[in-house]
C-alpha cells in the first residue's frame, strides 16, 4: 500500500529479498543471498517492483518511479525514463557516502578499502541478458529495460569500518540529493 504513493525508494539486500518474497515477485524462491547479491537477479526484482507497484507503465497511476538499491559491494539506481535525471551523479554520490562514511573519514582513502563488486555482470537473470562490465575509466555502468534505466557502480569496501549504524539512510538520502527530478 506505500509503494504506490512514495516517488522514491532506497532499500537494501535483506530488504529487496523481503520484498519480492512477499509479493510472490522473481526470485522470491531465494531464502537468502549466497554472498553478494547476483546483479542480473537484483535487476529482476527492481523491475518487478517499478511494473507492479511502481509507474513503469505509464498507464499507471502509482508514483514510485525511483529506486536506489545498497549492497555491501555494489549499488543500482533503477528509475523510471522521463521522471528522474543526473542518475550518475546520484548513484556515484551514494556510494562515494558508504566508502567514506563507514570509514569515519571526509573522503575515501584508497589504502583503506578494497573492490569487492562483480566486474562482468547480466542485466538479467532470466530474460534475454546483455553481458556487462564496469570500466574503471567510468565507472557506472548503464542499461534499460523496457522504460526503465539501470546505473550500477561499485562500492570501495572499508577494510576496517568505523560506522555502519545509519549508513543505509545515508546512502539513500545523499543519492537523492543529487537526483533531479524532471
């Protein structure tokens, strides 16, 4: 009953897990994530969520048209085309928070973490997948489905983290920030 009336979502693993299990959503069959999170899988269920309760279809009347997903290792801004922009900036900034954040530090020092995400990743778990891989010369790498654009970029893991009590919201509320609404 929110989902419909929210423009934006930010959301973990646990969470996205939850979510489409209790929906009956793609996936849902998972009991839990072995290890980090299966991209082209997270991609599933992001865009079950903007075609079930969300305005993918722009027939719909529902408002959730944004979703900033958090992983350990990796984070997917899912919006809906026409609604939102600077989704880069967004998701870059989100993660840019968790790396600095979480090692109690101003700006992330590269001798303090470590790359954890999967560099060659599916858009899909089961549809017709595209194969892809994040450039270390830029650094979010893009897709859509039907409507809706994926921007996924990598996570610099904090070795020895300082401060994770808050950094979901955090996360969400800097990549929101830098969010234009259209």
């Amino acid at each position: 009953q929110v989902l419909p009336i929210v423009n934006s979502i930010g959301l973990n693993e646990q969470e996205l897990l939850f979510l489409t299990q209790s929906g009956g959503g793609p996936h849902a069959d998972l009991i839990s994530w072995d290890g980090i999170p299966d991209v082209g899988r997270v991609s599933d269920i992001l865009l079950w969520v903007l075609e079930q309760h969300g305005r993918a279809d722009p027939e719909s009347e529902a408002d959730l048209t944004r979703i900033h997903f958090h992983t350990l290792a990796y984070h997917i801004l899912a919006t809906v085309d026409g609604h939102w922009g600077n989704q880069v900036a967004a998701v870059a900034a989100g993660a840019r928070v968790a790396s600095s954040q979480a090692c109690g530090l101003q700006t992330v020092d590269i001798t303090k973490v470590i790359l954890k995400a999967p560099l060659n990743f599916y858009s899909s778990f089961s549809e017709p997948k595209e194969s892809l891989t994040v450039d270390p010369n830029r650094p979010v790498s893009v897709w859509r489905r039907g409507n809706v654009s994926f921007h996924l970029t990598p996570v610099l893991v904090c070795k020895q983290p300082l401060r994770t009590v808050g950094l979901g919201d955090a996360i969400s509320a800097e990549g929101l920030v830098f969010s234009e609404v259209t």
